[in-house]
C-alpha cells in the first residue's frame, strides 16, 4: 500500500476539474441573472433611491419658497388694503371743495 493505484490520482483530477467547471458555471449563472434583473428593472423604468430623496428636497425646497412667497403676497396686499382706506377716507374731504387750484 505504499502506492496509490493511478485510477485514484484520476479520479481526483476529474473532481478537481469537475469543481472548477461548476464554480465557473455558477458564477457564470450569476452573471447573467445579474444583467436579466437589471434589464427587467430598467424596463419597469424606476429610479433609483438618491434620485427620489433629490426630488424629494427640491419639493420641499419649492414648497417652503411657495409659501415665503404667498406670506409676502398676503403681505402687500394688507398693505394695499391700508393704502386704498386711507384714499377713501381723504377723498371725501378733496370733494367737498376750498382745495388748492378749485375755483368756487
């Protein structure tokens, strides 16, 4: 029993080949359901999570400038209200007349 008979030094180098050929399968396997899921997810057409939370800021972003803005327009507007009472409370006193250039 000193030597191994040949058919086991063989046999060895057939399952070692045999494993190499299926670890290169699998990553072969792999590879390929890898690029089918990608094509299958570009065709759902999805966008990807950094992109969402980016649009998402720049909703935000526009809904807080919206709403600086409408406070400001809410602003003028009181303004203008305040403006076009003092008007109508001084226009009575210009129509009753003795008003600079009015000829009695």
């Amino acid at each position: 029993m000193a030597e191994r008979p040949r058919f086991f030094d063989d046999l060895a180098g057939v399952a070692g080949g045999a494993l190499s050929a299926l670890a290169g399968l699998r990553e072969e396997a792999g590879s390929v359901a890898r690029a089918r899921l990608d094509e299958a997810l570009r065709a759902l057409d999805l966008v990807r999570r950094e992109e969402l939370e980016a649009v998402q800021e720049l909703a935000a972003n526009a809904r807080a400038g919206q709403e600086t803005a409408e406070a400001a327009v809410a602003a003028l507007e009181a303004r203008v209200a305040a403006l076009e009472a003092r008007l109508a409370a001084l226009e009575p006193k210009a129509a009753s007349g003795g008003g600079p250039g009015m000829i009695a």
